[in-house]
C-alpha cells in the first residue's frame, strides 16, 4: 500500500532486495525447471508455510463472503426456505420496486448516511487526536493506566452498553438530567426525543470505539523514523511543530487507508446498538436500513425483500469506497489497490 | 457388579411404576418405534429424552421421541420472531418427523401447503378420536387452525382458563391515604393523582410512580378505559373482530379520545416517566423499591408479589375490576386466548404418518391429558378423590410452572389441552380472589383468533402492514410523550394510513376471515 522504498531512511531496504534477488536467480539457476508446471510445484515446495498460514483467511472469504454471494439472487426472486434459493421463481425488480416505494425505506437510507455523516466527521478523528495525545504523554506509567481506560469500553457488550446508556439518560435518576437539574433545566427524556438520538449514538459510539481505535495510529506513530525527530530537535522544533510537521505527514499514509475502510463501511450503522436504543418515538430519526431490514425483512421473514435491501446496501457501499480510493490515489498517491 | 444392581434397580423402580398403566390400551405400535422431534418451546428450546414425562409417554405409546432440534428461538421480541430456529431447520433442508414450537402456525401455514408438512385433516377424522372429539365440541377453534387451503397442520396447544391480565393497585396506599377502590376511570385518575401528590410510601420524596407497566403496550390498553380498543388479541397491536368484522383498535375514536387522556396522564406525572424505556424489569423495581402504585398485569406472576409484605410494612398488590369508562362500559381486553398459534406439525420426510397422528391423539386422552399438564403419578402428583393433586414438596421446589418444564409438561410446543386446575393448586389468595372478582363482573370481550392467508393475501399483508405498524406506533408514542397533539393530528393520521394501503390490508384480513370462519 506504501511504496516501502521510500520514507524508510536509514534502513538498507535495496540492498535486502538486491541480496534477496541475487539468492533467487542461483537457487533458479540450480534447479532448472524445465516447464511452468515445475516451477510452479517446486514455488510450492519452497514457500508452503507462506500458504498454510493464508489458508484460514482465505477459507474465511469462502465460505462467509463467496458462497452466501450465490444466495444473493433471491433478491430477485419470490423465495421460499422450503422451495430453497434455486427453486423458487423469479420475480426479477419487484423487491426493489416495493423498497423504493416505501417512504420508511428511504427514510432508513437518509438516517443511515446522516448517521454515518456524523460518525465520519466526529468519530473519525476521535481515535487520531487521542493516538496523538498518547503519544505526547512521557509518564510511562500514566500513559498506560489512560490507555487501558479508554480501550475498556470497546470490551463491553453492546447491550450493556445500551443499558449503560438507558439509565444515564433516564429522566427520573439518570446522572445526565440529574447534572442538567443543578442547572435549573427541566429533566428531558432523551431517549424518545428525535433530536437527541443522533448526538447520544454518536457519542456513545466514540465512548465506546475511539480508544481502541487509536491503537492502530499509536502503531503508525511508532513506525516513524526516530531520526527525523531527533534532528528536528536539532533545528530548535518545539513538540508542537514536531506533531504537525513529522508526526502527521508520516501516518498520513495510515489516516488516509483507516478513511477509504470507513467509506467503505458509510452503509453500516452499528445496528445491534441502534435496536437497544430506539423506540418507535425515535425512528424518524434512529431507524436506519439494517434496522428496517431486521424488522421488515427478518422478523416477518421476508428474507427477500430483506437481501434487496442488503444488495442496495452493498453497491451504494461499493460506489463509495471505489470513489474514495480513485479520489484518495490521484491527490494522495495512497490508495488500498 | 455395582453396575449390575444400579441396572436392576432402576429396572426394578421402571417395574413398580409401570403396573398402573401396563394394561397397554394407549399402546401405538406392537416394536418400539424411534421418531424424530424438533422442539422449539418458548423457555426450554430442546426435546430432553430423559424428561420423566417423556419416559412415561414412551412406555404408554411404544412411541420414543428422539430430539433433533437445531437452533433456539430467541426472546427478542414479544410480539414477532421466535421463529428463527423453525426457519434455520428449514433451511438447513432435513425437517424431523414431528415440529413442535411456540409461534409455529403462521410457519406451517405458509410452507404446509407448499408441500413441507403433512395435511391433518383425514388423519385426525380417521385415526385421532380425541382430538377429533374436542373439535366437535369447538367448532371456532377448529377454524381458527386451518390455513388458507382449508387443511389443519398442527395440533394446538390450547390454554385452559379464561384470564390473563388484570389491573392491580396497592390498596394499602388506598387505605393510608383514605382512598377507596376506583371503580370509574375518573376516580382511578384521583387515585392516581394522589399517589403521585401525597406521599403514600411515606418517605418525604415525590418519588411514586403511580402507573407503571413490564410491557409498555399495557399502557396503551388503557384507552379501553374510554371506550378505545387496543389490542385486538394476545399479541400487541393485533387486528380486532367485531361482530364479524375486522378492524384495528388504532383506528377507532375511542382510541384517539384515550391517547389524549394518556397525554395528558403522562405529563402530570400519572404515568412512569420511563414507560418506553423501563423494559421487563419495571414491576420488581418499583414494586420492591416501595415506588409503583398500579398496574396491568398478570394474575399468578403479580399477585406473588404479596411476598414483599415480609419487607414493606403493608404491603398489599390487589386486583380490581376495571373502571368504568364515561360511557359506563367495564371491559377487560386481555384474556387467555383460546388456542395458540404454538403446537406440533408432521414433516412431509415422516414415514410413520398414522402412527404420528396416533401418537398426537395420545396426548388428548385422559391419562396423556393429566400427563401433559401434571408430570407424572407418584412423582409430580397424587391422585387425590379422582384429582391429580402435586405433592407438597413438588409445589415447594420454586416455580411450578418452570419445575413443570423441566420434567417435560406444560410444553407449549406440544400440541396439548391444558387443565387449568394445574395453575389452581400454586396460585395464591390474591389471584385467586381477583379471578373471582373478574369471573363475578363477566368483563372479558372476545378474542381475535387470526386468519390464514392465501399466497396473494400475504403479499398484500407483508407489503402493508410492517410499515403501517411502525407509523402507528411511531405516532402512539409521540402523542403520548407530548411532541404532537392527537386530536389536531387525527384526520391527518387516518388519511396517511389510508394512503399506505390501510383499506385494502383490511379488505384482505375480512376476506380471509370470511373464509376461515364462515362469514
């Protein structure tokens, strides 16, 4: 994904490569193999371990991701789990034609981008800035104990979270209008009001997910070249201009690909935690399309018109990730393929 | 040889109990016959061969089920799903001989005729005359279990005993604060209205909550007490029948007058601020934390709440009749329903299929009857004058309800005729007392049993009817909580259904209707 060349300074990164292909041609040399099949067998024979460890993943692909992809056509068909997905008939756009004439349909679509809108601007720096402060932090000891508090809550289960949530936000008790009540302000059931449930989702999302989220930038920060730092101290650089001129340009690389994997997920709304928190009083603003799929499409078993909905989901999905890539590899030369 | 005599004995305990039944006059087949069950109840999602009830029935039928269940059907919702696992066996290709689940009618209904499980109806006429019998005497439930094709494919579980829910209030509160029983829905707003203003629980703290509910569509059953109807059967938001018609509660003036006066119940504190949100663990809160005042609820799961009168000086939970609405009419909307939509069905893959519907009739039969709903003679219970009466240290042993599951009766995935006196002999003075008063008062109305659609009626119904749910619940809950006004929104409301295929899902829940019951 990074040209690994470049930006490495100091390490003898050609002459690896050198050595690594000059140790290839004798080994080729040696063997001689006298047809593409040979060489094939005997590349095999060399970096199986290489396979074996690929393996898991690839058979994760298979099985999870490929084969289910055969089901997708009952989206386009009148399905029936009994008939099965070959046998039942076709019904070619009919599915869509029912999800695009329901108002409840594109209002789930509107409030999962406006959702997505709001975790991209406001959650996806979160974890940056928070890898940054870490990382300005030299108290061994006090960096750790903060990181591990910010990493706890991305352990605990959704539906304690959403109970956590619940009963902080409880008119009667909860902390939040408890805090708001020594302001003189009337206690508000925040959970029913539609103008609140974007802001506590998306809150409880950065809560929950910007801690562990920084691990990977803590990574990326760790992989910087010390060398730059230290003559950057040299020429008088306070931390400040440290973090902006070196830190940042060099996860760059990192910020951009984490960004593109977050368009790509833009149509996937934690649903598991929009179920436990919303109500039908909030669904103008909280039902977003895997809520309505689950409710229209799974409890009702309507698992067709469900993997319509899914398959909309999918290519608006795939749209906006090629857009970011393309977008991303022609201003930033990053790119994820 | 210690292996040995363990055999002996239990061979020898099999021997001592086998002879009051080992005249073989329940026996089905001459050899031991193996059949396949999947068993999807509600609280207990497998099919245990050792559960002594299971043991008996063998030895009874010749008939030994074995389980092969896959999945479990999740609690996720009260009102929709619990048929994860039926489709998951389903789809995974192999149906067992017999199916048996909770929520398992609109299942069958759909793949039955599509070919998935056997038709019953000559079956039963033929080789089950017991069943056959009971739907001579119940002509309405006979119907109620046919699908579109006219064919029964499943053997219900059929509730005994008429009441369900009922309203409760702390009558100790009443009497410190000098109340008395409301007995209209006005006076049960005063009553309301003082627990919320006077301090009954006595701590110096305005922290009663006078209404509270376990399932917040309780609360809005209350519109009943304004002539509204909510809903139509034992399922939230359910179709209603009226003298032969179809309609939704959600759509009549009643309900409109009702929301309004929940609105404004709502906003003077009447009802919990939490309503929405409380969830299923409301009633132990607020009535163990000395905080709720009334409610609507069951009678045997509430009435046991008299237990914190040992914690709370006081302490008294009692049901009364329901209020009178403006109009003077007293109506209790919940009841048991008559029949089910849970059961047992034949997979089309069964190769015993009279032996099946034998073994079905089995469980109607005097003895499969008691052994269904009591456990087993000499275990569970003892006959007493002709009565299965439960042993004492059986009615001691937690719950009989769950204890009764877990020896394998009282399963709602079989399809059973339940005997109410079993519910009797562990219900406490204050159900009891409260069933009296609601027998005396003839408060219940009837039930929507539902409809079996053919393929084009379903279309209809899938297209309409999730997404008219979600409005009027949508709508619901924010007239209640304030943010819009139901009476200035009603016409706009009702235009809105109508725009979202109200008339016609209606047209095709009558004409089914029509069919199934006779018009």
């Amino acid at each position: 994904m990074v040209d690994r060349n470049t930006g490495i300074g100091g390490t003898p990164v050609e002459e690896v490569v050198v050595e690594a292909s000059e140790a290839l041609r004798d080994r080729a040399k040696s063997y001689t193999p006298d047809s593409s099949w040979a060489r094939t067998v005997d590349h095999f024979k060399r970096e199986w371990q290489l396979y074996v460890m690929l393996a898991p993943t690839i058979i994760w692909f298979l099985v999870f991701l490929y084969k289910p992809m055969y089901g997708l056509q009952i989206a386009f068909k009148d399905y029936s789990i009994f008939r099965g997905v070959a046998n039942s008939p076709w019904v070619g756009l009919e599915h869509f034609q029912v999800l695009f004439s329901n108002d409840q349909f594109i209002r789930a679509v509107w409030n999962t981008i406006k959702i997505s809108a709001l975790n991209l601007i406001f959650g996806f720096p979160a974890p940056i800035i928070l890898a940054l402060m870490f990382n300005e932090i030299l108290h061994a000891t006090f960096k750790k104990t903060a990181q591990t508090i910010v990493y706890l809550p991305h352990f605990i289960s959704s539906v304690i979270i959403a109970g956590i949530v619940i009963t902080a936000f409880a008119p009667t008790g909860g902390i939040v209008n408890i805090i708001l009540g020594w302001f003189g302000v009337d206690s508000i059931y925040f959970l029913t009001r539609p103008e609140w449930f974007r802001p506590i989702f998306v809150g409880t999302g950065i809560w929950q997910e910007a801690g562990f989220g920084s691990i990977v930038f803590l990574a990326a920060i760790a992989g910087v070249n010390p060398s730059l730092y230290e003559s950057a101290v040299v020429d008088g650089a306070n931390r400040w201009q440290m973090m902006w001129k070196i830190t940042i340009p060099s996860i760059l690389p990192t910020i951009l690909i984490m960004l593109i994997i977050r368009i790509g997920n833009i149509m996937e709304v934690s649903f598991e935690l929009v179920i436990l928190l919303y109500q039908p009083a909030t669904y103008e603003t909280a039902d977003v399309v895997n809520t309505w799929i689950y409710r229209q499409g799974l409890q009702s078993g309507q698992y067709d018109l469900a993997a319509a909905a899914g398959l909309f989901n999918a290519l608006v999905a795939f749209v906006l990730v090629m857009t970011a890539n393309t977008l991303s590899r022609r201003y930033s030369q990053t790119s994820l393929w | 040889m210690k292996k040995l005599s363990l055999t002996a004995a239990i061979l020898a305990t099999t021997a001592m109990a086998t002879p009051s039944f080992a005249d073989g006059h329940l026996r089905i087949v001459d050899e031991p016959l193996e059949l396949t069950i999947q068993m999807n109840h509600a609280r207990y999602p497998i099919y245990e061969e050792d559960w002594p009830v299971e043991q008996v029935a063998r030895e009874l039928t010749g008939i030994h089920l074995k389980n092969d269940t896959v999945g479990a059907n999740m609690r996720t919702d009260e009102n929709t799903g619990r048929t994860e696992a039926l489709n998951l066996m389903l789809a995974g290709g192999a149906i067992p001989d017999i199916v048996g689940s909770s929520r398992i009618r609109d299942f069958v209904n759909q793949y039955g005729p599509e070919g998935a499980f056997i038709p019953l109806n000559d079956l039963i006429a033929e080789h089950a005359p017991n069943i056959a019998a009971y739907y001579a005497t119940r002509p309405d439930i006979e119907a109620a279990v046919k699908a579109s094709d006219g064919q029964m494919y499943y053997i219900p579980y059929l509730p005994d005993g008429k009441y369900g829910r009922a309203y409760w209030i702390r009558t100790d509160w009443l009497d410190a604060l000098g109340l008395e029983m409301p007995e209209t829905v006005d006076e049960y707003e005063a009553v309301l209205r003082a627990f919320k203003t006077q301090d009954p629980n006595g701590n110096g703290l305005d922290d009663e909550v006078p209404f509270f509910a376990r399932q917040w569509p309780e609360l809005i059953r209350l519109v009943t007490l304004w002539d509204g109807r909510a809903h139509g059967s034992d399922t939230y938001h359910d179709f209603l029948v009226e003298d032969g018609k179809i309609g939704h509660g959600y759509l009549g003036e009643g309900y409109r007058d009702g929301i309004a006066n929940l609105a404004r119940w709502y906003s003077d504190g009447l009802i919990d601020a939490e309503i929405f949100t409380r969830g299923s663990s409301a009633r132990d809160f607020l009535l163990s934390e000395n905080l709720g005042g009334s409610t609507h609820d069951w009678f045997a799961s509430t009435s046991g709440y008299n237990r914190l009168s040992s914690e709370i000086d006081g302490f008294e939970f009692k049901a009364f009749a329901p209020p009178a609405s403006p109009s003077g009419r007293r109506i209790e909307e919940h009841r048991r329903i008559l029949v089910k939509p849970d059961g047992w069905a034949i997979g089309h893959t069964n190769e015993h299929v009279v032996e099946t519907i034998k073994y079905f009739d089995f469980w109607f039969t005097e003895e499969g009857r008691r052994l269904a709903n009591f456990g087993v003679e000499g275990q569970h219970y003892d006959m007493v004058d002709g009565k299965p009466i439960f042993k004492q240290e059986f009615l001691d042993a937690g719950p009989v309800n769950r204890s009764l599951y877990q020896v394998g009766s009282q399963l709602q995935g079989r399809g059973y005729f339940q005997d109410y006196n079993y519910e009797i002999q562990w219900s406490n003075e204050f159900a009891l007392e409260g069933i009296a008063l609601y027998d005396e008062g003839d408060y219940l109305i009837p039930d929507f049993l539902g409809v079996a659609f053919t393929a084009d009626e379903q279309k209809v119904y899938d297209r309409t009817w999730g997404t008219i749910r979600d409005f009027m619940l949508e709508r619901q809950q924010s007239w209640i909580l304030g943010s819009g006004d139901v009476m200035a929104d009603w016409d706009g409301y009702i235009a809105q259904l109508d725009s979202m295929g109200m008339q016609e899902l209606l047209e095709v829940m009558q004409s089914a209707y029509d069919r199934q019951y006779g018009g």
